[in-house]
C-alpha cells in the first residue's frame, strides 16, 4: 500500500540588489536573461521581482520511501 508524507521545500533563490525606487511591476531584466526563451524557468523569471517581498514553496506529496536526498535530488533540476 502506498503511505504519503507531505514534503515542502523552501526556496532561497539568489537576487540582485533592489533597486531603491523601483516598482514590483518592474520585472528584473538580469534574471529573465539566464533562461531559455518559452522554458518553466523563463516563465517563472518573469515574475522574479515578487521574490523580493515574499518566498516560493515547492509542496509535493511523495512515498514516505523517500529521503531528504530524493527530494533534494528530485527539486536539484529546477
């Protein structure tokens, strides 16, 4: 039979200075520039300038089976 735990991983994503007066409309160029065009991560890119007011986390329900390493090893690709 299957057992589930409920997994969350916190992200901490690396962002360039804030610029003093910028509006959180004002995407953030640098970052939108490191993926490929029409990729999840581009997409997710584009909303970077939110990262500077709040934190993304990942939830997932996986096989109790599952070790912090597979769950690492799981999120390491995106």
């Amino acid at each position: 039979s299957f057992h589930g735990q409920y997994c969350h991983i916190d992200l901490n994503l690396p962002l360039p200075e804030k610029p003093l007066m910028s509006p959180i409309e004002m995407p953030i160029e640098i970052i939108h520039s490191l993926f490929e065009p029409n990729t999840l991560m581009d997409r997710l890119a584009s909303y970077a300038q939110y990262l500077y007011i709040t934190q993304p986390r990942l939830n997932a329900c996986l096989p109790s089976s599952c070790s912090k390493e597979d769950v690492a090893a799981l999120f390491s690709n995106i």
